[in-house]
C-alpha cells in the first residue's frame, strides 16, 4: 500500500495517466463520430434480441430494500387483513400480535400510504448519511423494520421471505433480469450464519435469476461500546469460523453448506465519511489486541476480510467448492486510500465516485481543466488520475448507481459514469435500494431509462452496460458464457 500511494503522487506518472484518460476519450468520441451508424445497423442485423431481451444484472442491491415502496406497503396492508392475530414481537417479555403492534401506533391499514410509510429518500438525506438509514424503518418505527424485512425475528424472518419471493417471481417474469441481492452478517455472535442459511432453506427463497452477497456493516465500534464484542478477532471469529466448519464438516452443517452454493462473496458496507481516528500501518495492533471502543479503519476491515477470504477459498478449492470474492461498497466518500485498498483487494467495488476526481497534468488544484469538475474548497486529490487508469488496466468492475448517488452524494448530472463507460472502465449500472430511489416494478429498467436520457446514450451504450454487468456478475459460466462474436468495443 505504501508503494502504491508513492505511485499515485508521483508528478511524471500523474501527467502520463492524465493524458492516457484524455486520450482514451478522445479516441471513444472519435469512435462514436465514425462507427455509431454502423454499430446501430450491426445491432438490428441480429436476430431476436435487442436491449429488452439481453441479459442485465443488478451487480449492487440490498435485499432488505429490494422491493418499491409500493410494493411494501401492499405486503403490510395484506398482512395486516391476514394476519392480525399473529405474534410478531415481544416487547419487554410481553408478546404482541400484529393487530397490537398497529394499536400502539393509532394505525389502521386504511390510514397507510406511501406517504406514511416515509421510505422514500428525499432532499434531506443528501450527506446525511444518519437520515438515510433512518428510511429503511417504515413509519420510522424500528418495530416495523424488525417485523417485515428481518431475517432473525418473532416469525422467523416468514414475512421478509414472502417479499424477497415476490420480488424473485417479478424477476423470473421478466426472464432477462438478474440481481445479486445482499444479506447482512454483523459477526456479534457465531450462530448468525446458521440462522440466516435456515431462513433461506427452510423458506425455500431460491430463484435462478438470483445470487446472493454477504454484507459485513462495519459496525465494530457500535458493538464495543454495547459491551457485545471483547474484541475485532472475535468479530472476525464470529464471521470466519463457522464458513471454515461448514467447509470442513459439510454434513455437520448441511443448511449452511446448501446456502454457501448460492453466495458470490462478500461486502463491505457503511458510511464511508466517518472520520478514521487510526491509520493502517505496521503499528495497528492486531485483532485479538484491538479492544478500544474506536472503529478500526477502512483498510483494516479491507485486509483482514480479504486475508480471511483468501485462505478460506484455498481450502474450499482443494475441497471442490465454489470460492468467493471481494466486493465492497469503495469510493462513495471519504479518502482516497479507500480505493487503493479496494484495488489492491477487491474483485469488483460499487460505487468508486472518487475516481472521477482527476485533476490538472500537474496535480496542482485550482486551475480548471476543461470537461472536468471546477476547483472547489475541497480540492480534487491529485492522486485520481493514476488511480482511474489502473481500474481501466486491470479492468475492476465498478457497479454505479447514479440515483443513489443523487439522494446521497452526488448530483445526478456531476455523475461520472459517462466519463467512466467512454474511457473503458468496467462499469455497470445497479439500483442499490429501489425501496428508497425508485417508483416501478422494474427498478433496473428505470435506472437504465433514466440515465439513458439524461447522458443521451445509444443503445449500443445500454447494451454495452448490460453486458458489463453479466461480466462483473458471480453467476456461473454456464450462465454468462459470451456469444461465440466477439463484441465490437471490448477491450483490448
């Protein structure tokens, strides 16, 4: 990591990087100029397909806001004509049915709108990071969420698998869309791999056009401080452990080993602009010495994630397995080493927007270049230019999902993924939560449409996109195997 950093600020490195990413979109535009009535007779000489009918895959969704908020709020209103004498919580030893749960809130099933559900990001979450999370509580009660779209509760996660299935069957009706939906594993204690492998299989939630990812909150500190971890190795214990057993001792745990055939890898998630109080170096304590109640840093969680990931695959390997990989959540805020440990690391990142933060051939800021950012108080890092042409060179995929963004982090039209696309960078699109960004049934479509026409791409540039997306992709090779063409723009 240290060579790297020196690399990335290195003044002749940075100017030869600037001009490659120039060149790079000089020669796309020149492309487009050239070829783009050619590439579109090419596309309506193929045979039965066109951009509705090819595979796409949402490389970057939460499975806990999988759904649009309508179709939350209908799954609440049916459960509550449904279900209303069923115990759903216990309160303080005291168990409570759904019907009472609403009681304490003053709430029939004819007064919930999507208004009263308040899922919807809105202008009030951009930088607040606290407030967005605050959305995923329907009604802003915490109850709610813990009833309807939880894995681990009172009825054992039954309502949340019936949303997920609705959503599965929604993607199998479709036939061309696919998404790799993500589940959390927080690593408070051992047996949470076990119950979320038995709320899968015993609630059947499989569909072939979906994968799942394991999300990892790096929550360490919240823990610590609650008095629920003595320190990061049992967190990482917590994680690790039982995937070692289920590989060793298949049979001992045959839920977990059954649901391990259907997992891709790993994520890394949480609000990336937290201050880091501590520096990955040769200094940090190891994990078992890690007991401060401060939050170990990005990198941290980063390596010993990927170390853990990397000696759990060689044994799986040896056993005949399916491996996994690294896909962390990188580069939607905070410094820029989150991307160097991401591209020292990481098979695939979502949203990688710091990338776009490419400066001057000589690294100064202030002056402005034209078709980039202009110099503000916070200043570009200079060190982006080099860091954007080595996610092209090695082709690290970067799921983006420019409507989060907006509601988050970035402006919709300060966006780069048209800069990424036109310079080769692997770069998909992707929904991250539809139950907060998105209004239709087929979020991915929405998402597609929308950048569509606000960037003006072409089709060949949808098409183009979609087929990043089945690349980035975990689903098997019998499923992604590329026509027997080649495509027109890969690289290389």
């Amino acid at each position: 990591m240290n060579f790297l950093m020196a690399l990335i600020i290195n003044g002749p490195i940075k100017s030869f990087c600037y001009r490659r990413l120039q060149y790079l979109s000089s020669k796309f535009q020149m492309h487009v100029l050239l070829n783009e009535m050619k590439e579109l007779a090419a596309q309506k000489k193929v045979p039965h397909r066109d951009f509705y009918n090819i595979r796409k895959v949402d490389t970057h969704i939460h499975a806990s806001s999988c759904m649009n908020q309508k179709h939350l709020l209908r799954f609440i209103k049916r459960a509550m004509k449904k279900h209303l004498d069923e115990i759903v919580h216990v309160e303080k030893g005291k168990e409570q049915t759904l019907k009472e749960v609403f009681e304490t809130m003053n709430l029939t099933a004819y007064d919930l709108s999507v208004d009263t559900l308040d899922v919807h990001a809105d202008r009030n979450t951009f930088h607040r990071f606290d407030k967005f999370n605050a959305k995923y509580n329907p009604i802003g009660e915490s109850i709610l969420r813990e009833i309807f779209i939880k894995t681990d509760n009172r009825v054992s996660g039954k309502y949340f698998a019936h949303i997920i299935k609705e959503v599965m069957s929604d993607l199998e009706e479709s036939k061309y869309q696919n998404a790799e939906l993500r589940l959390s594993i927080y690593g408070r204690s051992r047996d949470e791999w076990d119950k979320l492998a038995r709320w899968a299989v015993n609630h059947r939630v499989h569909s072939n056009n979906v994968r799942w990812l394991v999300q990892v909150p790096r929550l360490f500190d919240v823990y610590r401080t609650k008095k629920q971890l003595a320190n990061f190795q049992e967190m990482l214990e917590n994680i690790f452990l039982p995937l070692y057993e289920a590989t060793i001792h298949p049979a001992q745990h045959p839920e977990l080993h059954l649901f391990l055939e259907h997992v891709d890898g790993f994520d890394s998630v949480d609000d990336e602009s937290k201050p880091e109080h501590h520096i990955f170096n040769l200094d940090s304590p190891l994990p078992g010495n890690w007991v401060e109640e401060d939050n170990p840093p990005y990198s941290y969680y980063l390596y010993y994630m990927y170390a853990n990931m990397t000696v759990l695959n060689h044994l799986r390997r040896k056993r005949g397995f399916h491996t996994f990989v690294l896909r962390p959540h990188c580069g939607e805020a905070g410094p820029i080493h989150h991307l160097v440990s991401g591209f020292m690391v990481s098979e695939n990142i979502s949203h990688g927007l710091l990338l776009r933060k490419v400066s001057g051939a000589g690294g100064a800021c202030g002056g402005r270049v034209r078709g980039w950012d202009p110099p503000s108080p916070r200043c570009a890092p200079p060190q982006a230019p080099v860091l954007q042409y080595l996610y092209y060179l090695a082709q690290i995929g970067i799921a983006m999902s420019p409507l989060s963004n907006n509601s988050l982090f970035l402006s919709y039209h300060r966006n780069p993924l048209p800069e990424y696309l036109s310079r080769g960078l692997m770069v998909s699109l992707s929904t991250d939560d539809p139950l907060q960004f998105h209004f239709t049934k087929e979020p991915l479509m929405e998402e597609y449409s929308i950048a569509t026409q606000v960037w003006k791409l072409s089709s060949c540039d949808m098409c183009e996109l979609a087929r990043n997306s089945v690349l980035m992709s975990g689903f098997s090779h019998k499923v992604t195997r590329p026509c027997s063409h080649r495509h027109p723009r890969a690289p290389g």
